[in-house]
C-alpha cells in the first residue's frame, strides 16, 4: 500500500499543474483583450467626436477659412493617425496587463473580491508602465533626424532621440495621469472576467 501512494499521487500532482497554468493564460488573456477593446471603443467614440466638433464649427462660421479639417485629405490623415496611435497604445496596455496578470499575480475564480481588486491595480500600474515605454519609444522615433545629406553622404548619422527629449519629458511625467485614467477600465474589465471565471470555472 505504501508503495502504491507515491505513483498514484504523482500523475494527480503532473496533471493538475498544467491546467492551473492553462487556465491563468486563458483568463490573462481574455482579461488584457478585453481591456483593449474597451481603450480601442473609447478612442474611436472620443476621436469621431472630436471630429464632428471640429467639421460642425468649421461649417458654423461662414467666413472662417483654413480651419483644421477644411481639407478631406487632412482630415482622412488624422483619422488614420488618430486610429493608430490608439491601437498602439491600446495593445501596449493591453500587454501589460497580461504580463500583471499571468506572470506576477494571476486571478482565479477562488479569488475574493478584494483581491481580484488589489491585483487589478497591479495590473494597472503594469499597463501604465508598459504603456509609458512604448510612449517614449514613438516619441523618440518621431523625432528621428538623419545629419547631413541621405544621398550626399556615404555614412549620414540617424539621431534617434534628438528632437524629442521634451516628449519622453512628458511621457513620463504622464504615467501617474495615465495609470488613474486607466484605473477604472482595467479594474472594471477585470472585476468582470473574475465574474465570469466563478460562473465559467476553467480547467
């Protein structure tokens, strides 16, 4: 009998650990995608909004001229930018918040409340990180300037962070106003999924 406890508990113990680790992948991502859907909806309403002030004022005043979207290419190019910008930045949170929440402190449906709490705030501050990082990484590479002539110099230097010194400044300075505006979302997304893992065990 004693000999046979070991091997029956072994093969318990070898399948039980995969599916925890499946099953925190799993929620980790439904959680983070769920986050940037949600980034992804609030950056399209808040950007057509912006637009239709802007094209409404520029109809409203009959003697105005140039404004900022009298051109149709100026505007399809913000919108395009606009849209851009958001899913990136929406996937960079969106990463962060898996990183929090698979690797650092995963939920389960046995959690309690407080802590699906706590450990959305976690994720939070990760996603804000992560966020912040990719911030200063366009801004450095919006200001790229290449020295000197790119077809009269046989070697021209690319300067990656010479112009935008003041915005990795500001992207940084930003993180704490980034991390409270996402606050609310992250927490609201992952209250949900915990609610869901309780209704919907994974295995």
């Amino acid at each position: 009998m004693t000999d046979q406890t070991p091997t029956a508990s072994a093969p318990d113990a070898a399948t039980v650990a995969p599916r925890s680790t499946t099953a925190q992948t799993t929620t980790a991502i439904i959680i983070s995608l769920g986050v940037a859907v949600v980034m992804l909806v609030g950056a399209f309403i808040s950007g057509i909004t912006y637009l239709l002030q802007q094209v409404l004022q520029s109809f409203g005043d009959v003697y105005s001229s140039g404004g900022a979207f009298d051109d149709p290419f100026s505007a399809a190019q913000w919108i395009g930018s606009s849209i851009g910008q958001g899913l990136l930045g929406a996937l960079a949170v969106a990463l962060g918040v898996f990183l929090s929440l698979r690797f650092f402190r995963p939920i389960s449906a046995s959690s309690a409340l407080l802590s699906v709490i706590l450990r959305g705030l976690i994720a939070t501050a990760s996603g804000a990180i992560v966020g912040t990082l990719v911030s200063i990484i366009a801004a450095g590479f919006a200001g790229a300037s290449i020295d000197g002539s790119l077809f009269g110099n046989s070697f021209p230097g690319l300067n990656l962070f010479s112009q935008s010194l003041e915005n990795i400044g500001w992207a940084i300075a930003g993180l704490p106003e980034r991390a409270v505006s996402l606050a609310t979302t992250i927490l609201l997304v992952t209250v949900l999924g915990w609610l869901w893992l309780r209704r919907t065990p994974l295995k």
